[in-house]
C-alpha cells in the first residue's frame, strides 16, 4: 500500500475477560483501544463462548465500531461425543469462527450450545459434523498454533510435499465446507513457534492457492497488560509465576496493536495484514435485541 493512511486492518481475533482466567481485557478496553487506534472494526473470539457477545454487540455499535461476533472455537479430534483418556492437550484443537450476519450468529449459538450440552471434555468442543452443518454464514480462519492445521504441520515436517500431505488434506477438508471463507491466519507475536508455523502456512496457502489473514491473537488492550495476563493465567492452571515449566503467553505482544504495529509485525505479508479489514467489511451483523417472540398460541 503507498499511504501509511491506507494501512487498514481489523483484529479479528480477540479476547475479552469472558475467555475466563485467559483473557484480561474489558469489552469496553477492548473496543475504545479498537477506535483510538484508528479501527472501525473489531472481532471478540473468546474460548469455547459467546458470553460476551451482547454486551460487545450493544457496545461496538454505540462506539461506531462494527461488532464482529466469533468464537475460538474448541474442535474434538474425532467425534464431541467420544470422551476419555488423553490429555487435555490432545482432547481438542482451537479455531476462529466469526459470524458474517444474524444466520451466522445462530449457528455459532447452536454450536456453543451443542459444545457444552454433548461435546464437554476437559474443554466445551464441537467436531467436524456440527461445522458441516452449521456452516453458513460463518467465516473460518485456520487457528492459532493450537489448530489443527498449525500442529499438523509442527508434526509431520514442512520440507516435502509428502510431509505436507496432511496439512494439505484438512486444509481442503475446510475449504471444502466454508469455500471463500476459509482463510489460513498466520500470527506474530515474537515467538519461535508461531515462526514455524508461518513458514508451513505459507506452503499450505500457495499449493492451494488459499487467502492468507494475519491476526494479532489479542489477550488483552494494552502492552502494560502482559503481567495481570500471566497472573490470571498462573491461577487458572494453579501455578506459581516462578515455575518455569507452567504454561505462559511468551512476551508482551498479545495486545491490541495499531494498524501499524501489524504491518511491522509482517513485512512481507502485508495483503494478508489488509485482508482483515476485507474480511472485516463482508460482515454486517443486526440482531434485534429487545424484541420477544413467543411460540404460537401463546398470548391470545
């Protein structure tokens, strides 16, 4: 792009405090960062939730910021409703679903609802099955490092094309069911794995000729942020900040950034920086909050 003024992006991939002990930004931090950086979008993908999506709605909207309703959804290897054994690592993949208008907001409540009603397993899942069915209206990005597409790259390799020959089919697999929604998100938040991960997405996306979206993975609004983020996290897993073999978010670059700042983040990939706010643009959510509707009969 010529103008840095031209240097559009929305972040769709983003965490409030209903991503419970994860996320530790407010809705209403989360979108006044949005518009005094300069966006006229936002996206809030909380884990495994649409607890949260209301009051984002109601409060993008008198914000002027377009709400775009998501959800980091949790994806069972298999079949939601085979439990048992395993690790909770092993028990599900992540993946961001955003809702493109009110017929995509359905789906991902009926989703969320079937993912705590018949897929719970250390995490609320859905499978492959409810994606197929409740695909409409709803926008697919691949997933952070802990999707399906990002481990199965770290797993098999990245050099041949027949270590890519799994990373391959599930990417086809999802293309197969969002078509022109389904977009391989690539992150940068400084770390090593997410390097990786890149490098094998950059592959995927080219043999499939497949749109690439860069998201920042935003825990929470400002930079300053970073270690309530860690402290919340060290209580939800029950450990110390000192033990040096706990889960952690590396770094402090899981806020939300500027337009900018995301442009740096990828200098090579600037297209997939700008096809947020593309993707951004395609969604105009309007639910009708106020209204009741009762079943027939009732009333007369």
């Amino acid at each position: 792009m010529s103008a840095e003024s031209d240097r559009r992006f929305v972040h769709l991939h983003c965490h409030s405090h209903y991503s419970l002990l994860d996320g530790a930004g407010s809705i209403d931090k989360l979108i006044g960062r949005a518009k005094e950086r300069g966006m006229n979008g936002l996206a809030l993908t909380d884990h495994g939730n649409l607890h949260g999506a209301f009051e984002f709605y109601r409060k993008a909207k008198d914000a002027e910021i377009n709400p775009i309703i998501g959800y980091e959804a949790y994806i069972a290897p298999g079949s939601r409703f085979q439990k048992g054994g395993g690790r909770m690592r092993d028990s599900a993949y992540h993946l961001t679903l955003l809702a493109k208008n009110r017929t995509g907001f359905k789906n991902l409540v009926k989703m969320a609802s079937s993912a705590y009603l018949e897929g719970f397993y250390f995490k609320p899942r859905i499978d492959k099955d409810l994606l197929e069915a409740h695909s409409e209206g709803i926008v697919c990005l691949s997933g952070c490092v802990s999707g399906e597409l990002s481990r199965t790259l770290m797993k098999g390799g990245m050099t041949s094309d027949e270590e890519l020959k799994d990373s391959l089919e599930i990417a086809r697999w999802f293309h197969s069911v969002f078509g022109d929604r389904y977009f391989i998100e690539i992150q940068n938040n400084g770390i090593e794995i997410q390097r990786l991960a890149l490098e094998g997405s950059l592959r995927v996306a080219e043999k499939l000729s497949l749109p690439l979206v860069a998201t920042s993975d935003a825990h929470y609004a400002d930079r300053e942020d970073a270690e309530a983020q860690d402290i919340m996290l060290c209580i939800n897993t029950g450990k110390f900040r000192t033990d040096s073999t706990r889960m952690r978010m590396d770094g402090n670059e899981y806020f939300v950034r500027t337009p900018d700042e995301m442009y740096e983040a990828f200098p090579d990939h600037a297209d997939a920086v700008a096809r947020s706010q593309e993707i951004a643009d395609t969604v105009d959510i309007d639910l009708e909050i106020g209204n009741r509707y009762f079943p027939s009969g009732m009333g007369e």
